[in-house]
C-alpha cells in the first residue's frame, strides 16, 4: 500500500487542488465583476429548479455523468435534495444514479483507458502492477475513505486497476452512498424547511463520517503493521 501513500502525498495531485481552487476563486470573481448579486443567483437558481423538477429525467442523468467530470459531488446532491426534497425517493435515485455512474466510469478506466496506457507501456519495462484480492480491497476502501480526493479521481484510479466489478461496486455503494443520503436528506431538508428531518439527516451524516473515520484508522493501522511485519522478515532474511 506505499504506492497509496505515495499518491496521496503526490506533489502533481496537490497542485491539481491547488489549481482547481484558484480556479473557482478566479470564477467567483469575474462572476461578481460581471453584475452576478444574490437576486440574480436566486432568479437562475429558480429557473434552474422549475426546468429539473417538471424535467426530472434530465436531473437523474446528471446525477449519472456528472460525477465522472470535475465537478464536486456534493453539490450535485444538495440540488438533487433541494428538487426532489428529502425523501426516501430521493435516496432511491441518487443511490440508482451513483451505481450507474460506478459502473460506466468503471469500465471506461478498466478497459479503453487501461488499454491504451498497456500498449504504451509495451515499450518500456515498466508494468501495471497487480495487487492481490486483499490489497485491492485495502486500496478501495483507503480511496473511499479518505477525504480531499475528488469523486471523479477515486473511480478512474479504481477502475484503472482492475479489482473485480462486484467487490468494487458493493464497497463503493456502501461507503459513498452512505454520505450521499446523510447529504440528500439533510440538504433538503434544509431548503424545505423540515427542522426535524434536518437533525435526523444531519445526525444521519455524522454517524456515516465517524463510522468511515473509524474504518480509515483501523485499515491504516493493520496496512502499517503488516508493512513492518514484512519489513522486519526482509531484515532477518538480510
């Protein structure tokens, strides 16, 4: 699991936050110069609801290509919650709608992609490397579980290396839907209104994150030790 860490400590993918919040930065500005004030974003964010609530079918299919781009997960949620409200329905949906967008990312990465990226590496001497059945559970939860790493990132690097469909799908439902519904129905909630909704949802959401944080340290205690244990028989063998 070093190549993780070695990810994760990635001075390429810090930049790439880095970049990407100057960007938004940048956007809010010009947004601003250009005469956008809170009426304006009110009248487009009304619009915006009337077109997806008479046009739920464009929502969903968002909700399914979306995640896969740059674009935070999060906020396509609290719109998801903010038209349909905070319903059971609701949760239904996103959670169809995110196995959908699990799924296709997921085969894109595995197959064309990793493809390509093979017949490039045909060349050198360099190869994919093939982690074992424990370590590709290790690598989606570690993924899943670990804050700051967009969406769309976590399902290309999945998907690239190949675990099995069903193991990853199931893990990724579980852990991502978690969070997702705590969102749906504490978001909407709040734009309904629902003051008791709103603490079930919140307290709901709580529970998910210190559940995942739990989980988190309990994986990166035993990958840690298991490491040492290897190293410490690389050192008797020496």
């Amino acid at each position: 699991m070093s190549a993780l860490r070695e990810l994760l400590q990635n001075k390429r993918l810090r930049l790439f936050a880095l970049i990407a919040f100057v960007v938004g930065c940048v956007a809010i500005v010009i947004a601003w110069k250009a005469g956008f004030n809170l009426e304006t974003l009110k009248s487009l964010w009304s619009s915006t609801e009337t077109f997806l609530t008479d046009h739920s079918w464009a929502l969903f299919l968002g909700l399914v290509i979306l995640p896969s781009l740059p674009i935070p997960m999060s906020a396509l949620l609290l719109i998801a919650s903010a038209v349909w409200g905070p319903t059971w329905q609701c949760c239904a949906l996103v959670l169809l709608a995110l196995a959908l967008n699990l799924t296709w990312s997921y085969w894109v990465a595995a197959y064309p992609a990793r493809n390509l990226i093979e017949k490039f590496l045909a060349r050198t001497r360099f190869k994919i490397p093939s982690p074992s059945t424990a370590d590709q559970v290790q690598l989606i939860l570690l993924l899943r579980l670990t804050p700051g790493i967009p969406f769309f990132l976590h399902n290309y690097i999945l998907g690239f290396l190949r675990p099995p469909f069903v193991l990853y799908l199931a893990l990724s439902i579980v852990l991502s839907g978690a969070v997702a519904v705590g969102i749906v129905l504490t978001g909407g909630a709040l734009f309904k209104g629902e003051g008791k909704m709103a603490l079930f949802g919140a307290f709901f959401l709580v529970l998910a994150v210190l559940v995942v944080r739990l989980v988190r340290k309990r994986i990166l205690r035993k990958t840690s030790a298991r490491e040492d244990s290897q190293d410490s028989a690389t050192d008797t063998a020496d």
